[in-house]
C-alpha cells in the first residue's frame, strides 16, 4: 500500500541516503560499530543500494566495511586496556579460548555474519593482543563480504518488489 507509515519511511529514509550518499553510508557504519548499534548499518545499506537510491551496491559494501572494521577498534581498545564490559560476558571465556587457538579464522567468520555479538571478539582480540594490521585487515574483507551480499541482495530483492 502506498500511503502506509513503512512506505513513507522508506521514501524518508530513501532521500536522506540520496544526499548523503556513500560519506552518510561510512559515518552510519562507522557509529553503528563504535558504538555497538549494527542494525543501523545493514539498514542503511540496504536502502542506499537499492536502484531508487542510485548507490553502487558494490561500492557501498566496501564503504560500509571499511568503516565498520575502522568501529570495530573500540572493542579491541577495550580488550587491550582489559576495562572492557563484554569480558564479563558469559561467552567471553569460550571465545577467548577459541581467540587463542584460531583467531584469525573465528575474526573472519564472525565478520561476514551480520550478528551483534563480533564486539566479544574484537574484546578478545585485544585480551589476548592479536596484532592490529592483522585485526583490521581480516575485519575489513569479513565486513566487505557481508555488505556487498547484504547490498546485492537488497538491490536484486527490493528492485522486484518494486518493478
């Protein structure tokens, strides 16, 4: 239906990501995973890839990751100084377990799926100082992945809804 309240908010949401374009797609990536928000980011990619918004959805899944992996830095921040809140997680045991022995295999599965739970392992990255360039490298080609298919599909799904 034309007139209902999700249509006018995809037409708001549609004309606020037309003129911020790919630099509103890296600050709403950015925030979201500096401060622990993801569901912003995968809106916000959705809607700017899809072809009433006019965003390559491949370039917006680079954009989105890039700033995501660059957010993630909070969470090993906090693993590193050791004053970080997730450790205390119930999980946070396990998963530094796993940090330990398969850290860069268990960063880079956990950044293609699109779950809230990464900020544990940037935590234990940081615990158990797994190095930086390594840390944002595998976070940044984990995120890229997830956007570009999180983009495509939304491009290709949303365009049938409304052709």
């Amino acid at each position: 239906m034309i007139g209902d309240a999700n249509h006018i908010n995809f037409i708001c949401t549609n004309s606020v990501l037309e003129s911020a374009g790919y630099t509103g797609i890296w600050i709403a990536a950015f925030v979201g995973a500096a401060f622990f928000l993801p569901v912003g980011a995968l809106a916000a990619v959705c809607v700017a890839a899809t072809p009433a918004v006019g965003l390559n959805p491949l370039i917006v899944g680079v954009v989105a990751g890039s700033a995501e992996a660059l957010g993630e830095l909070t969470g090993y921040a906090a693993g590193v100084g050791g004053k970080g809140l997730l450790a205390r997680s119930r999980f946070y045991p396990r998963v530094q377990t796993l940090m330990t022995h398969y850290a860069g295999r268990v960063i880079f599965i956990a950044s293609i799926i699109p779950n809230p739970v990464f900020d544990v392992m940037g935590v234990a990255a940081g615990s158990i100082r797994y190095p930086l360039k390594k840390f944002l490298l595998i976070v940044f080609v984990g995120k890229t992945i997830k956007f570009i298919w999180i983009g495509l599909s939304c491009y290709h799904g949303l365009s049938q809804l409304w052709s």
